[in-house]
C-alpha cells in the first residue's frame, strides 16, 4: 500500500506547491482535486489543481514532470458532484465534465477517477435507479475504452437538510454494491473506501473488504467520532451533522490496525488516500500541514512499505 493524501485541504496551493509538501512530509502520492473552475457549492468542493478543461498535450506533459520530479504519484483524479441530482441540466454539465476528467486521466497516464454515484435525494433508491443505469453504463463505457477505472466514494452525502432525506449517493453500502456490480459488471467500475462514513451509518467496515476485494481502487482515510451526548439527545434520525464530526485518523471511532489489516488480507497494494476534513485543523496552512504529518505518523505504525 502507499500513504498519499487529497489535494483538497490546499485550495490556496499550486498543484506544484502541493506537490513538493507531499514530498517534504513523505508522502508516495496525491489524489488531485480536477473541480471545474469557479466557486464551490460546498466545504471541500471547488478545488481544481488540474483543470481538465484546458488540458494540452503540453500541460500533461508539464504535470508530470512536476511529479517525477518531486517522486510523487497521482493516487487518482477526484470530483465528487451530483451527477443524478433533481436540477437535471446541472447534472449533465457535471457528467460532462466527468467524461473530461475520464479522458485527463488517461492523458496522463493515470488509472483512477474518484468520484460520487449521485443520487435525487427526494426519490428511493428504486425509483433512482433507471436513472442511473442510463447514466452510468455509457459513462462506464467511456471509462473502459480510456483504459481508466472509476471510484466510487461510499459517503451519503446526507449530513444536513440540504441532502434530506435520501442523501446525494447511491453507492453507500454492501446491498446497493451489489445490485450496482450485479448490473454494471465492469471491471471498470469499483469503489474509493472510506470506513468512517461506515463509522456513522452503523455499518461494518471491516467485513465487505474481502467480499468486495476485486473493487478496490482506491481508499480514503478519513476518521469519524460520534458524540454520544448530542446522539442521545438528537437521535439517529435527526440530520448527522447534529451528533457526528469528521477527524483525522485516528481521533475518530475507526480501528485502523484492524482495517488496513483486512485491506492487506484483501491483497490491496494501491492508494491510501488521507481526507482531511477535521476543522481542529483548518484555521491554517500550518495547522493543515500538522494534520498530514500526524496523520502519516499515526496510519504508517499498521502499514509497511
């Protein structure tokens, strides 16, 4: 496995100034954000260190040399919009700009894409699924004949009333994997793993590797910690935002030793992709920089390599 981390936390950065701390703190990798330009929607959206809309021949080229320069490799190219969103105009322009990112990686050389499934948050996931099959099966038809394989990221994005109730992803748990891979049976399609959203939908994170071991593309390593106090007064159904908080590893409720462990017995040798989404940590660059260095620190005492 190789220790790498989303370029997300570094929305001030140049993609080569992000680079060269990935090298400085002893990271193998980079999962780099490819957001269209433009304001965010979102915490954590709207970053772009490699805009795939004006990407050259040339400009590849310059990209990678950026990395072989500094011994960095590219985890993945991310991007997690609403491509099945109910504003259905959006989500044809964010499909499109997926299919652009599908292309960007194969231009240089990359052989993930991370993203969402999507989902209209005010329908079933029954009632999604024509969509989505009508959208994914080209959409994963375009990434095979690029040589490049799609991620799916398990986060609902269901976290505030804004989502409410279904969430903005289909792609959640091991049921709805199932039914996705029985459906798309492209070795194209697969998922980008992150165990804390498992940490508060009360789901096992540990068991589904070894069943799913053959869509493992890519993971994150975000952590989640559950306030039992605001849990107990809000309940489970109220919007999680309410009574759950992301952290970095290791200041969460995941257990990373018996994680990576089952991700090694998996036989998973590629990205682990540290998700700094922990507000302890943004007031500064310093302060994010702190983040990567302790979280290397805590994830590299089960990892090897």
């Amino acid at each position: 496995m190789k220790l790498g981390f989303v370029s997300a936390i570094f929305p001030d950065l140049a993609l080569e100034q992000v680079v060269e701390r990935a090298s400085a703190l002893g990271y193998s990798s980079v999962e780099v954000m490819c957001w269209p330009p433009g304001a965010a929607d979102r915490r954590y959206a709207g970053v772009t260190h490699i805009d795939v809309t004006a990407l050259s021949p040339a400009r590849a080229d310059d990209i990678r040399a950026v990395f072989d320069r500094h011994r960095i490799e590219i985890s993945g190219l991310g991007y997690y919009p609403n491509i099945l969103g109910p504003d259905q105009a959006a989500a044809a322009a964010q499909e499109r700009h997926l299919r652009k990112i599908i292309e960007a990686a194969w231009q240089l050389g990359v052989s993930v894409v991370n993203t969402f499934a999507g989902r209209d948050h005010t329908q079933s996931v029954d009632a999604n699924w024509p969509r989505f099959l009508e959208v994914w099966r080209p959409l994963v038809a375009h990434a095979e004949a690029h040589g490049v394989k799609i991620a799916i990221e398990n986060c609902p994005m269901l976290f505030t009333a804004n989502e409410w109730p279904g969430g903005k992803n289909l792609a959640t748990t091991p049921i709805v994997w199932r039914r996705i891979f029985a459906e798309i049976p492209s070795p194209s399609l697969g998922l980008n793993f992150d165990p804390s959203h498992f940490i508060w939908q009360q789901l096992d994170y540990v068991r589904p590797m070894h069943e799913f071991k053959d869509r493992l593309f890519h993971i994150h390593a975000k952590d989640a910690r559950i306030d039992p106090i605001a849990l107990a007064e809000h309940g489970v159904l109220a919007h999680p935002n309410l009574w759950h908080t992301p952290k970095i590893p290791g200041q969460g409720g995941v257990n990373w030793g018996a994680f990576l462990g089952a991700l090694y017995e998996a036989g998973f040798t590629g990205h682990v992709a540290i998700e700094v989404e922990d507000r302890v940590f943004e007031g500064s660059l310093e302060l994010r920089m702190d983040a990567l260095e302790i979280s290397r620190r805590y994830l590299l005492q089960y990892m090897r390599g």
